[in-house]
C-alpha cells in the first residue's frame, strides 16, 4: 500500500504562542509531528506539505477578520512566520506554486522526490491547481494527515480528498484547532465517510 504523509501548515505563525495567528496549544504537538516526519523520513514515505504563502493584498487577509473567510496578516512571504517549524521542516522539497504546470509535466516533475511543497493563499490546499495532477501522480492508497488547524485548513484538505475517494487516516495527536469544539464536530461527520482517526504511537 503507498502512503503519503500530508503535512498542514506547521508554519511558525500557526504553531508557535508568539506567531501571528497561534493555534492554542499547537506547540504540545511538536513531538507527535517531529514522530511522524522521521519516521517516514527513515522509512522512504513522501512527505507532502502544504504552505501559506501569503501577501497583504490577498483575499483572504483582513484587518478586521471574521475568521471563517478572512484571518489577520499570517504567514507573510519572507517572514520568519511563514518558515515550518524544526521539526516538520523539509530538507530539500520541490515547490509547487499557484502557477499550474500542465497536468502532464507533473509526474516527471515529482518522481523520486521525497518532499513536495505545495505554496497556497487560501485555507484549502485544493486552490492551488496542481494539487489534483500532484495527488493523480502520486496515486496514494491512504493519506496520513496531521498539522493545523483541525477546523480550518485540515478540515479542507480532508473534506477534499474524501470528496476524490481517497482514503484518510488522520494523527490527532500532532494535530490542534482554533476552536476545538467545531472540529471536533467536523471530525465525527468525516468518521462516517471513511475518515479514520489514529495517534502517532499506533501508527507508527
């Protein structure tokens, strides 16, 4: 079975209490993440990260927030807040910007890659147009998801890939929300549409 570790916006202005748009307590996952990343590191896995890219101009940037639609300035490009953090950083991914590559050049682009870098300006992954050639390239049989938000930008990308029939496994351990709650809801309607939940120590 080829699995795909899909890691969500562990960017410092997310993950860390003095980032611009902290996730509570997203710090304590650090080591679940840290975990999962050189475990399939070491084991040959395909590491998938996704990325805010941001600008102050983008849409989805306001100084007045409703933080459904819009958040405050996060993750700005070239500032410390939009870098991983440590122990989710890649060594040497391939980026994959909002530019769309021809479906047809991808394969050749990402085969024998390991890390793959998937920049976006939106909460969901699946704005940026190469995500569809990079998963058909890819062809995973279960993806491992973790990262941030649980209720917003992983919320996204699970919804995403359930709507493609793939199969999802996500690490609620090295994962956190903004509002627990709503994700925790969000987690019980995925479970019924072949959403499986998983903590890093059995999975691996």
């Amino acid at each position: 079975m080829k699995i795909v570790l899909w890691d969500v916006d562990t960017q410092r202005d997310f993950m860390l209490p003095e980032g611009k748009l902290y996730v509570p307590g997203a710090e304590e996952t650090a080591p679940a993440m840290a975990r999962l990343v050189g475990a399939v590191r070491e084991a040959g896995v395909v590491h998938v990260a996704s990325a805010d890219d941001h600008e102050l101009t983008d849409p989805e940037i306001s100084d007045e927030p409703d933080f459904q639609n819009t958040y405050p300035p996060h993750c700005l490009r070239g500032t410390p807040g939009a870098e991983k953090i440590d122990e989710t950083k890649q060594s040497d991914p391939l980026p994959l910007s909002l530019v769309p590559y021809p479906p047809g050049l991808v394969p050749g682009l990402v085969d024998g890659r390991r890390e793959i870098l998937l920049l976006k300006k939106n909460f969901d992954v699946f704005t940026n147009p190469n995500t569809d050639a990079l998963l058909d390239a890819l062809d995973p049989k279960e993806l491992v998801v973790f990262g941030v938000a649980t209720d917003v930008c992983d919320d996204a990308a699970i919804r995403g890939f359930l709507r493609r029939d793939l199969r999802v496994t996500f690490v609620e351990d090295a994962a956190r929300g903004l509002d627990e709650v709503r994700g925790g809801r969000g987690r019980v309607r995925d479970d019924r549409h072949g959403h499986r939940a998983a903590c890093v120590s059995r999975r691996w």
